[in-house]
C-alpha cells in the first residue's frame, strides 16, 4: 500500500514539474465538440495541445489570454483570397482554414501543388462550375467589346477581380462612363482602400 502511495504522488509531482513549450494562460477556452467553456490553462508541447486545466502549468514561453476567448481555429466555407496575404487578414479573424466553396477552383491538381507547403492556412476548394459552364457553353461566348456594349447599353454594375497592382484597362474606362465599376482585390489591400477613403489603419 506505501509503494502505491509512493508511486502516486511521484506521478502527480511529475505532473506538476511538467515545462510545456508553450502555456496558454487564463484564457476562456470553448471548444464545440466538448462543450468545454471554462476559463483554463493550456500546455502545449511541439505542435500539440498536451494539456487543458485549471491547475497552474509552466512553460518556456507563456501566454496571457486573460479577457480573451481560446477556441480551435474557424472554417470559413466561402473564402475568394487564396493568397498569403488574405490568408494573413483571415489567420487574424481566428480563421485557420480558408475553403474556395463558391466560385471553385481551375486545374485544382496545379493549385493544389501551388499551394502545398506555403500555404499559411489550410486550404480547399470545389469544382469550379462557372468556369467548366464557360467552356460547355463557348459558343456563347461574348468578346470583350461586345461585353462593353452590353453593360454601356443596360446600365449594369460591373465587378472585377484584380491584383492589388491591376490598374483599370480602356475597357474599364469605357464603361465607367455609364457603369458603375468595383474592383475586388484577392490581396484584399486594405491600405490602398483605407488611404483612398482617408483613413488609418
């Protein structure tokens, strides 16, 4: 019976004595799957959550997430910026994996292979419907300036995916004589957009 006691106690201290990688402290931890919502301590080793308690834990680098909430990161089903740098606003939202579910992806297997090890985020994506109904459908296809002509004549709002370094083409500039045009950045600058509006970020 002491020898059981013995070896009790020196496992609970062993528990005690544990230095984690990395502690996250006080913070409101919920997690779905559990229904856990407490406020905890969590000890992390390597890549992996070793530990959630409510004991104290040490670690070689902590962290104070008093007042902040812990969770496992978001989905987001319906995420356009595939880039490094939406990934960097999304990863600030709490997002941890970005999945292109609406518009789709094109020669998935080369944007898969793109991405593969440089993605800051997990990533996904469906068949890219539009995409294979343009080309079922091409001898429907319109030409640029037979587009022009569409918009100019029924007034339409034109949106556009550019890069963050895309400039307008005379195209573009044909029609905002009688369109209204936006342009949807997949890098989202929100610096370009803040300074046009005059405002800090």
């Amino acid at each position: 019976m002491k020898n059981f006691i013995l070896i009790k106690l020196a496992i609970v201290t062993l528990g005690l004595s544990q230095t984690y990688d990395i502690v996250i402290k006080q913070g409101r931890v919920i997690d779905p799957e559990t229904d856990l919502d407490q406020i905890c301590n969590i000890g992390i080793i390597g890549n992996e959550i070793s530990d959630i308690t409510k004991e104290s834990i040490n670690g070689k680098v902590t962290i104070n997430a008093k007042g902040l909430v812990v969770s496992p990161g978001f989905i987001d089903l319906h995420a356009h910026g595939q880039t490094n740098s939406a990934h960097r606003y999304q990863l600030k939202d709490g997002v941890t994996t970005a999945l292109e579910m609406e518009s789709g992806v094109a020669f998935i297997e080369r944007w898969i292979e793109a991405k593969k090890g440089k993605s800051l985020v997990n990533f996904g994506a469906t068949a890219p419907h539009g995409f294979l109904r343009s080309i079922a459908m091409n001898k429907n296809k319109r030409t640029a300036n037979q587009l022009i002509d569409h918009f100019n004549k029924n007034k339409m709002k034109l949106e556009d995916s550019t890069s963050d370094k895309s400039k307008p083409s005379k195209e573009d500039e044909k029609l905002k004589k009688n369109c209204s045009i936006t342009y949807h950045p997949l890098t989202m600058n929100l610096k370009r957009i803040a300074k046009q509006k005059k405002l800090k970020i």
